[in-house]
C-alpha cells in the first residue's frame, strides 16, 4: 500500500486529530473512573521514576482477578522489573519502561485437570485470548487510576504476538501458552499525546442489521491515521510500521500455528 497524502491535506487531517476529544455527557463529567477510561493515552516516553512496589502489585492483582469465561482464568503473566528484562532480554524494558508484564493467552495450565474444549483448539484460543486481553485492559486501567501510564505492544521489541517463538524460548513456555503482547508501565515524560483518530461512532455501533463502512469516512480515518503517524514519528511513517508487521507476519503465523494445534499435556 502506497498512499500520498498532501500538505493541505496532511495538515487538515492533523486538524481533525487535535479537534478529536472524548464525548463525556456534562451530567457525568466529574466522574473519575469514567475520565480515568477515556483520557487513558498509550504512552511511549517514561520518567526514571520507579513505581512503587505496593501500586504495581494493586495492578497485578487487577489482572488476577479480571473476569473470565467460565472463570477459567486462562492467562499467564511474565512479570519484570527493568533489571529482570534486562538480564531475560539483554536490553532495556522498550521506551524505557520501569515494569512490564507479558501478558499471555494460557491454554495449557487448565488443561492438566480439565481438558473443557478437547476437539476444539481455535474456540480454546480464542477463549484464552478473549480472557487475557481483559486482564490486560484491567492492568492497563488500574495503572491510569493510580497514575502510571501504560503501553500494550504486540511488535515493538520484539515483546508480543508477532514474536511467539521466541519469547516461548526466553521464558519456557510449553505449547499451547502464547505470548500476545507486552505492557510497559511508568510515569510519563510530560502531557499525554492528542488522541489517534478514532472512528465515529456511526461507524462502530448498529442497531439491528451490520452497517457497511462508508468508504469517505473510511478514507478520512486512514488518511488522518497517516498524518497522525507522520506528525509523531519523524523516523518512520505508519507505511513502514506497516512493512514490519507485514514482513514477520508469514514466520509469526506458522509459530503461532504450531503452538495452538500442538496440544501439549506435559512439561
Ligand atoms: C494488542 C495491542 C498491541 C499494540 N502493539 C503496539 C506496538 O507494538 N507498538 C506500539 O507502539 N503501540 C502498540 N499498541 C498501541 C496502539 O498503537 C494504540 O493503542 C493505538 O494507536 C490507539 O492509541 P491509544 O491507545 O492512545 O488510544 C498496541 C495496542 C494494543 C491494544
């Protein structure tokens, strides 16, 4: 995919970006949980600031007790300080993170006392990673209402989906636990970014019958997603982000493969 958007574009698009804000209904304004969920940022710039042992451990146990189908509790969570990334990955937690935690769809722990989906590899995934990613975003908005920010990955430093094989390798996962994506904690560096574009609401909500996309609204987003992209990584442009999920996807998929359908009973 190649796209040129140009400058008065470019710029209009940039516009549309800063224009875009949460809607909060004014009668629910000073709500703080509901500020907390919608100014949420992902943040990719962190302060040497540590967090302290007794908040990371309140959003550890945000995951733990996340809900769960059937309460099966399919996740596992790598957890690490910046020494214990450094010293499993030899090199720093991405964007100088002060934790981080992988988060993990765990289709194999359950397994060794109750075998729930034995003919049914791809509905247990699923389960597993429908699971996980709520822990995941009860993680990620426990740390907002405690004041540390948060980036989930599944490319960046090689700390996710993309990179199965080889975090199976670094912490010795059996198959059937598959790595989906990190998340970074810290205390960021200055104020939040302006929020991507998100899609209007006519796009993502029906009532009744699925609403097909209208492709000018659709255009609109993507050409904002690409001056967005540009205006806040002056290195790269969200084409080339695009080229690198593109270009470890065929291995990533075969890994992947190979770790759902391999059912594994035994360490
Ligand atoms: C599962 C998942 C994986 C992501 N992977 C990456 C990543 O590898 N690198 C990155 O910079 N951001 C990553 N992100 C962050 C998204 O880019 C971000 O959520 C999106 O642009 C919307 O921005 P917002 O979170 O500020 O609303 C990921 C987000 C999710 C939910």
């Amino acid at each position: 995919m190649t796209r040129k958007i140009g400058l008065w574009a470019g710029i209009g698009s940039l516009l549309r970006i800063l224009r875009g804000k949460p809607k909060i209904p004014p009668s629910l304004a000073d709500n703080l949980l509901l500020q907390t969920i919608l100014n949420r940022r992902s943040i990719r710039s962190f302060t040497s600031r540590v967090i302290p042992d007794d908040i990371f451990a309140a959003v550890l146990e945000a995951g733990r007790l996340a809900p769960s189908t059937v309460n099966l509790q399919s996740w596992a969570f790598a957890v690490f300080d910046a020494d214990l990334w450094q010293q499993t990955f030899g090199q720093s937690i991405p964007f100088h993170g002060n934790r981080a935690v992988i988060i993990m769809a765990d289709t194999y722990r359950d397994r060794q006392v109750l075998d729930a989906f034995p003919h049914s590899p791809l509905v247990e995934y699923t389960i597993a990673v429908i699971n996980a990613s709520l822990a995941a975003m009860n993680m990620n908005i426990a740390a907002e209402a405690l004041g540390v920010s948060s980036v989930m990955l599944s490319e960046t430093g090689r700390s996710g989906l993309l990179d199965a094989r080889y975090l199976k390798e670094k912490l010795g996962l059996p198959d059937g636990v598959i790595p989906l994506m990190t998340i970074v904690f810290g205390y960021a560096r200055g104020p939040y970014p302006p929020m991507p574009p998100k899609l209007p609401e006519e796009q993502v909500f029906f009532k009744g019958q699925y609403r097909f996309p209208d492709l000018e609204t659709m255009e609109s987003w993507l050409s904002q997603m690409i001056a967005g992209y540009k205006a806040s990584h002056l290195n790269s442009s969200f084409e080339k982000q695009l080229a690198i999920y593109q270009g470890k996807i065929g291995q990533a998929e075969a890994d992947l493969h190979a770790m759902i359908f391999h059912r594994d009973h035994r360490p």
